[in-house]
C-alpha cells in the first residue's frame, strides 16, 4: 500500500515537477544565479572582517571599525552588485539554451538590465549609476529583462525578420547589419519603457514580488521549500536543486537585505535567507540525515547498518549524503520516509522560533554549504557562538526523531543477514 | 575504460566512482572513473575521450536534456546509473559494475 503510493508520489509527482524545473527559462535563472554564488559567498565574508566576531573594545574589532568603510570595499563590488552577475549567466546560459552565442546573450542581458537604472550626473563625479538596484532587490528585475533581451536576440535570429538590403549590397554586410539588429532592438525598447515613458521598473516590481517575499520569510514560507524537498529526494530527485530554481531568487533578496543591514549596522530584517535551510535544516544534507548517519555508526546491530554508518559518516559532516539516502536507502522506503520529511520540519521550528525572538542571531553570511554543521552555522550567523548551540541542539533532535525508525530499520537488517546464514 | 559519472555538483558521484575502480580492478578490468557536475561535464567532454557516460539518479530528471547534448559524441554510451546501484557499498558497487560491463558488451 505504502510502496504503492510512493510510486505513484514519483511518476505523477516528482518527476513531472522535476522535469519542468528543467524548462529553459527556469534553467537559465537557476544557472545564472548559481553561477554567482562564489561571488556572494566571497563577498560576504568581508562582512565577517568588518564586523569580526570578538568583543568591542579588542585590538581587532578597533582595527575593524576604524577601516570599516574601506573593508567593505570588495563586498560593495560583488554581492552589493550580485544582480548585474546573475543578469550575465541568465543571459549566458538562455542564449545558449537557443544555440545561440553565450557572450552576445550575456552582454545584451546586461545592457537591458542597466537600462532599467538612470544615471545621473553629479557634481565633482561625473555620471554616476545608483548601486542599490544593482543588488539583490534588483534581481527579479535582472531575471526579466535578460529573459527579454534574449528572446528578443532570438525572435531576430531564428524569425524570418530580416531588413531587406538592395540587391547590389554584398551578403557579408548585410549580416552584420543583421547582427546589430537584436542590440537596436533592446536599447531603443528599453530607451522608450526607462527614460521615455519613465517606468520605475525597480519600484513596480518591487511592490509585485512583496508579498511573496515577505511569505518566504514567514514560518509557512519556510515550511512549504523544506517539505517539497524532503518530498522530492525521497523519490530520489535532488530536491533542493529544483526547488531552488523556483526560490533561490527569492532566497538571495532576503540575504541581500540582511548583509545590507549589517553594513548599515542595522538590526537584519529576515529570518530565512538560504543559509538558513542550510545550517539549522539541511544539517548533514537534506533530511537532517547528520541524526541517521551517527545512529547508523555507532548504534547499529546489523553489519549493513553499522558498515553503511561508518561509511557515509565522513561525507555527512560536510553535507553529502547521497551514499546515504541511496545507500540505506531512502528512496522509497516507507519506514525511513517518515523521519526523513518530518525531522527537518521540526528543526526548521524550532530554529525559526530561536532566531524570531533572538536567541540566535539570524544569517547573512554565504558559507561554503560543505562546511560541517555548526561552524557553518557559526560563520553563517557572522560568528555567533549561539548557533553552534543551537545546530548541536537540532542535531541531538535529528537523532531523536530518526531513533526508533533507525531501530525498525536496523532490526530488519539484522533479520536478513541472520536469514543469509 | 574511461567513465564519466555525472551529478547535481560533482561531489557524491566522486565517492562511487573511486568504490567502482577498486571494484573494476578487483574483476580484472581497468577502469578510470570520474565524477563532475552538471554544469562542467559538457567541457570535459570535449578535452577528452569517454567511453562510458553515466547520469546520476537524483538528476535523472535532466537525463533528456544531458543525452542530447551528448548526440554529438557518437561512441559515448550514455545511460542512467539505476536507484539501486548508486551508493559506494561493495555488494550495490557490484551490481553497478555488472551493469555497466552489460551496457558496453551489448
């Protein structure tokens, strides 16, 4: 009966949804924005050297503030800016989805993007560009017009739209007219929508995506991601990557808005930036599996058990757990299904509730999400000791949840391997 | 023999791949077996000569999109590597093994 369902939760399901994150335009979004993570990831930790976790009055934390400004420097250039990047590898990455050039796509993907800011002039300057669209509250922004740009590089391309050359014009010259076409296009649309007509495309679109923003940070916001992904891997998909084509745009504006406060030096605003699922969910992987995998090495009976434990231990304390979830397996398996999907909905809880009322500080920092659980949590919460209390607390709750299924599991490998002999 | 496995970054497939060379080499066949992800196998392909490519279970989903760009690639046998067969235990290793000596000798 179980078995019976979860078939059908994988043919009617996940793999139709799966499938369709793979739909070129989603494709190239989750590529272009992958594509910027080092540059976030890097970025962000200038926050750390600018505000080093240790007390006020230590040598460092005076160097730090004295050079504060000047510290920033290479996080204002990267992950200040991360839409214009994300704009390049939507561009890139759509184009050649359309077996088109990636560099034209990316190149015009930008110019339709800058030309939703307007420069201004200012005194002892010269022209100057606003970066604050440039970042994460530019992105749904970003995503957009580079999509924009390059269907309209395609329409030119793969359409019969042509500009008709007299006869005696030789064909070479006729191409490079035709190649200019797409960029004529994009600046003289985006001329008329910007500055013509004025459109405030960073206000509007702003005010149109708030309340999905705002929703992702909510308790149930966070809840929805975490459930479809456990769902997801346990037929098998990677689930965090076709969620995240959906979200992760979303994930970046409230990282952004946080790292930005902590610039700012202002109290951070959202709870739940992808960090987030990261260190205090997805501790040892999707599915909080860290609890699993120290049953299985060091509390197991049956030699499969103990044998697979101990084999997937290593790679757990950095966050892979495949040769877990295939190894076990997971996959389709009705007992271990259970504290797979429910463990992570706990943790996502119990470490919403600790970060609302401020027990631990909340994340804006991009750690390398193969980091073991609690010093990414560490460096996650820009050095906050607390987190590490709280990813062990939610590692000892993994390992509560997952206990008696690990138990039924463990005994039926026992079961078989007492058969065998 | 040069197999490529194929996953979401590159990370989990390196464990399995270096579990199926010992298990190669432990039934007499040479193999070399690496791992990338989904966005970098495409450029290795192209600086080098595979025999084997094999798609990842947790992207199976891509599987339609990852053969065609391999179409240009005549002698590449491109396949899936199956639920069951992807954990770097030596009994699931083996199964994978037979799988693929199956897929080349067929």
């Amino acid at each position: 009966m179980m078995e019976r369902l979860m078939l059908w939760l994988d043919e009617k399901f996940s793999t139709p949804m799966a499938k369709l994150s793979e739909q070129r335009h989603l494709r190239a979004v989750r590529d272009g924005i992958v594509g910027t993570l080092p540059i976030i990831t890097v970025g962000s930790f200038f926050l750390i050297i600018a505000f080093p976790p240790v007390p006020a009055d230590t040598a460092l934390a005076l160097w730090a503030k004295a050079h504060g400004a000047t510290i920033l420097l290479p996080y204002r250039l990267t992950m200040y800016m991360m839409s214009l990047y994300a704009a390049w590898g939507i561009g890139h990455s759509l184009a050649k989805s359309y077996d088109l050039d990636g560099v034209s796509g990316a190149q015009l993907a930008v110019v339709a993007f800058l030309m939703t800011m307007v420069p201004r002039a200012v005194d002892g300057l010269g022209w100057a560009l606003p970066m604050a669209n440039l970042g994460g509250s530019g992105m749904f922004v970003a995503i957009m017009t580079s999509i924009l740009a390059v269907e309209i590089m395609r329409f030119v391309y793969k359409s019969n739209f042509k500009i008709s050359m007299p006869e005696q014009v030789p064909p070479s010259v006729a191409r490079s007219f035709k190649a200019l076409t797409p960029t004529a296009i994009v600046v003289v649309l985006m001329t008329f929508i910007t500055f013509v007509f004025g459109f405030d495309w960073h206000g509007v679109v702003t005010k149109i995506m708030a309340p999905l923003v705002t929703t992702s940070d909510t308790l149930f916001g966070v809840l929805v991601p975490v459930g479809l992904i456990t769902v997801f891997w346990s037929a098998g998909i990677h689930g965090a990557s076709v969620v995240g084509s959906l979200a992760r745009p979303i994930w970046t504006v409230l990282l952004d808005a946080n790292a930005k406060a902590v610039a700012d030096g202002l109290p951070l605003p959202h709870i739940a930036p992808e960090p987030f699922y990261q260190w205090f969910i997805w501790i040892g992987g999707a599915g909080s599996t860290i609890g699993l995998v120290l049953l299985m090495a060091f509390a197991s009976k049956s030699v499969y058990s103990r044998s697979l434990g101990r084999m997937a231990l290593a790679p757990g304390l950095f966050n892979i757990n495949e040769p877990l979830i295939f190894g076990a397996p997971i996959v389709l398996n009705p007992i271990l299904i259970i504290p797979f999907i429910l463990t992570p909905i706990v943790l996502a809880i119990i470490s919403y509730i600790a970060m609302a009322f401020h027990l631990v500080a909340r994340p804006f920092i991009m750690a390398p999400w193969t980091l073991p659980g609690p010093i990414g949590a560490f460096v996650a919460t820009g050095g906050d000791w607390r987190a590490i209390v709280l990813s062990v607390v939610c590692i000892l709750i993994a390992m509560i949840i997952y206990y008696p299924f690990f138990k039924i599991y463990d005994n039926k490998q026992l079961a078989l391997e007492k058969e065998d002999h | 023999m040069k197999i490529m496995f194929v996953c979401a970054g590159g990370m989990s497939t390196t464990i399995t791949a270096k579990k199926l060379e010992e298990i190669s080499k432990e039934n007499g066949v040479a193999m070399t077996v690496n791992a990338f992800g989904a966005s970098g196998y495409l450029r290795q392909l192209e600086t080098e000569q595979y025999d084997v490519l094999l798609v990842a279970p947790q992207i199976r989903h891509r599987f339609d999109a990852i053969k065609e760009e391999c179409a240009k690639f005549e002698d590449l046998i491109v396949d899936k590597i199956p639920p069951n067969m992807y954990a770097p235990m030596d009994p699931i290793v083996k199964k994978l093994f037979d799988y693929i000596m199956a897929k080349i000798n067929a």
